[in-house]
C-alpha cells in the first residue's frame, strides 16, 4: 500500500514538475501561463470555447479527445506487459502499422456490412500485431537477438513495404494517403447528429476500457502474470523454479504485439480512417512516455494517456490563441518523462524517509 502510495505522488511530483516549467517559460515568454493551460482544456472539449463552427460544439472536441486517447491506451499497455517481463517493446509503431494495414485491405475496402466488418477488424488487428509480437519473442529467445534490435529493424521493414503497396495501389491522388476505408469498416463513428452537432463517436474506447481491465487481473490475480513478472525480475531464478522462460518471452511479446495491433486499428481505421505513407504513428513512441508517467500498471497507463494527451491534441488550439508555438507542450511532456526517469530515487527518498519516521515512533512508544 505505501508503495502504491509513493507511485502516486511521485507521479504527482513528475507532473507537477513539468507543468512548473513549462509555466516558467510561457511566463518568460510574455504569456499567461495560466491561460495557456486553460487553452489545452479547451481544445479537447474539457472547457468551453468562446465560439464554434457550425455543427461543431464542447462535446464534438470531447468525443474527438477520446477518440485519440484510443490508441494510446492500447499502445502504452503493449508496452507495459513487455517490461513486466523485463523486454522493451520499441516497435509498437511498426506492429500497429501492419495490423492497421492488413485490416484495411482485407475489410476496410470491403462491401462487408458493419456487423460483420467491425469485429473482423478488431480480430485481424489482434492477429497481426500478435504475430509480429510473437517473432520478436521468438528471436529473443531462439537466438538472443535484442527484442530493441529487432523491432526496430521490424519497423523500417514494414514502414516500406507498407508503403509500397499504399502508393501502388491504394493511393488516393488527392490526399496522397491510402484510400479512405468504408464507414462499415471504421471503429468511430463519423457525423452522428447529437443535439444538433455532428460528433464522431470512438467504439474502441469500451474495447480500451476492457484492456486495461484485463491487463491488471493477467497481471495481478493470475499465475502467467506472475510467471510473466518473475521472468521480468530474474529469468535464471524463474528458471530455477520451473518457469518456462522461452515460452514467458513468447507469451509477453505476443501480448504485447495484439495490444499493439489493438492500437493499429483503432487508429487507422478509427481515429484517421486511412494510412500516410512512410510514416510510424508517433503513438507507438508516444505511448512509451505514457507507459512510464503510469509506472507501468494498467490504471496508472489509463490515467497518464487521458493526461498527456490533453497536453498533446490541446497544444494546436492553445498555440491559435495564446501565440504560443506548440513544442512548448513537447517541453512540458519531456520534462515530466524526464522527471519520472528520475522516480527511483524520489522513490527511495520517500521510502528512506517512512521508515524514519516508523523508527522514530517506536523508539518514542518504548520510551514511553
């Protein structure tokens, strides 16, 4: 419990940290900062704007802020369950690309209906990114290949060939972005008319929800999570005690690819609705910095990707009306990743400090 407790102030710590500095330098910049933070609410539908487009309103950027949370939810828990078991999951981008790409050729370009077409991409989404989780696992523990190493080299890999397919076939002259996919096909739901506005609506949000909660009891109350975390402690004492460590990479990384795969398709057949080519969502990098602001449990990660995201998706509209060039939000985010590598030693130190004053309650109950 005290453990959990320092987590959560030292996350507090982090964030505050970095919302200081970047208070800092919007003030030596000649701005609110004050009124800039209130931007960043505004521009994800958390605080009202003073005027809207027509058909455009509060709700309509909520819906939209959540529809980018999505993936990053999905992403940071990939990342998550790989460092349980002590791996480093790099190439979330890559492993998103190809699920995203599979399932919109396969059904994004269908004629399938939504009944059908809407599920298949979220199992297809599962399937691809499993499968490269799987051989980045596979390659680990077959012939040590460094799981960095190899996603990396997994993500340029599909980035091109991805990308040769998009501008041979799918392009779209206009947009030069692949082709957009059906409505049937796609996890948000564009332009449904609520009270007068046109809100798109994000169904994988329920499915992220569900994630999370399924990560935390894997990882919590079932004996593969622990299997998982020993291997992520010490892979010679879990194999000491009868672990299999080969098949524990194995598992991790293929969870870890279908989480990802789960981030793919909700972002490009949800969120954007089609594929740039050459491009890694920085999502999957992003997600990264979530995983670590969270601590890498599931309601940590929830907490940090509705957090970070603010600062991300909120930056355009406070840079439109503070003046304010949007990498001031990159700096605000840098520092709280920055600080939160820092968290093992303000962790010590607030531990350091709970058992001083536990020693010195005791000793003044037996002087007494």
């Amino acid at each position: 419990m005290n453990s959990r407790k320092d987590r959560i102030r030292t996350a507090a710590v982090c964030i505050a940290a970095g919302l200081l500095v970047g208070a800092v330098i919007i003030l030596l910049l000649g701005k609110n900062p004050l009124k800039a933070y209130f931007n960043l609410l505004q521009g994800c539908g958390l605080a009202p704007k003073g005027k809207y487009a027509s058909g455009k309103g509060m709700i309509t950027d909520l819906l939209s802020y959540v529809d980018s949370v999505t993936p990053i939810i999905f992403a940071a828990l990939a990342v998550a369950v790989a460092m349980k078991t002590g791996l480093f999951n790099i190439g979330v981008s890559g492993q998103m690309l190809f699920a995203g790409f599979l399932a919109t050729v396969t059904v994004g370009y269908s004629s399938l209906p939504a009944v059908i077409a809407k599920p298949l991409v979220i199992l297809i989404g599962i399937a691809a990114g499993a499968l490269l989780g799987s051989l980045v696992g596979w390659l680990k523990y077959r012939f040590n290949i460094n799981e960095v190493v190899s996603t990396i080299m997994i993500n340029y890999i599909v980035s091109y060939v991805v990308s040769f397919f998009i501008q041979t076939r799918y392009i779209d002259t206009v947009s030069r972005q692949s082709k957009l996919i059906r409505g049937e096909a796609r996890l948000t739901l564009k332009n449904v008319p609520i009270a007068g506005y046109k809100c798109d609506i994000p169904l994988a949000i329920v499915l992220a929800l569900a994630a999370v909660i399924a990560v935390h009891y894997l990882m919590h109350k079932r004996t593969l999570g622990f299997e998982l975390k020993a291997v992520g402690y010490s892979p010679k004492a879990a194999g000491y005690a009868g672990i299999g460590v080969g098949r524990s990479i194995v598992t991790s990384m293929m969870i870890s690819g279908a989480l990802a795969g789960l981030a793919g398709v909700s972002y490009y057949l949800g969120y954007l609705g089609s594929i740039q080519p050459k491009v890694l969502a920085s999502t999957g990098f992003d997600s990264i910095a979530v995983c670590l602001v969270g601590g890498s449990e599931p309601v940590g990660i929830l907490g940090a990707s509705f957090f970070l995201q603010i600062i991300s998706k909120g930056s355009t509209y406070m840079s439109s009306q503070s003046g304010l060039e949007s990498e001031i939000a990159s700096v605000i985010t840098a520092v709280i990743l920055l600080s939160t590598t820092m968290s093992t030693v303000l962790m010590e130190f607030m531990r350091r400090r709970r058992e001083s004053r536990e020693k010195r309650r005791a000793e003044n109950d037996s002087d007494q």
